[in-house]
C-alpha cells in the first residue's frame, strides 16, 4: 500500500471504527496519525465525528498527539466531538488529554 492509500485507508478506518485496521496502519506507520486529508483533517477528526471513542484513545495515545489540533476550517477534535450525540466519553477523553474548551475555530466560534 503506497502512502496516499495508507493516509486514506487511516481516514476511513477511524470514521468507521475498524480498531484492528487503524491499529494495524500505526503499526507499520505511526506518522499516519498526523496525516491531513484533502480538507486538512486528521483521523482523530474522524474518529471524533462518528463518535469512535476506542479510535480516538489510539490515536491520543500517540506520540506528539495534539489535542488541538485544527482541520483547514479551525475545528478542532474537542469542537468536533461536542456536537455528536452521546459524546461524553470522547470529550472526557479529549479534556484528559490536555483540549482547550475556549480555542476558536475559523469563524471565531468556541
């Protein structure tokens, strides 16, 4: 598998929640998880839009994570996270890990 198809196969694997597949990437490339995608999001991005909290703990868990860390819109996992349904485990999880609750996005929105 080349790097763009490992960066996309990471995307859609913490989107879908596919644990072994993102395991398995990180695995063999650990850099994935800082991998942007054509809209400047990362897999804890997608991980935290579908709500895939055991996604999100791999991802956190990795070196140099950044729980603040923006997609090309401003969004970051925690603001991401806060708009799903029955996110209180993810949010926990992102505040654990050091999320600023009053970082901005784009449009200046917390």
């Amino acid at each position: 598998m080349d790097v763009d198809q490992s960066k996309f196969a990471i995307h859609a694997a913490a989107r879908e929640g596919k644990v072994t597949v993102v395991e398995s990437l990180l695995n063999a490339d650990p850099k994935l998880a800082r991998c942007k995608d054509e809209d400047g999001r990362l897999p804890i991005h997608w991980a935290c839009s579908s709500n895939k909290t055991d996604i999100a703990l791999l991802l956190a868990n990795q070196k140099g994570f950044d729980p603040d860390v923006e997609d090309d819109s401003g969004w970051t996992p925690l603001m991401i996270a806060v708009s799903v349904k029955n996110c209180e485990k993810l949010v926990d999880l992102l505040l654990k890990k050091g999320a600023d609750v009053n970082q901005t996005n784009n449009n200046g929105q917390v």
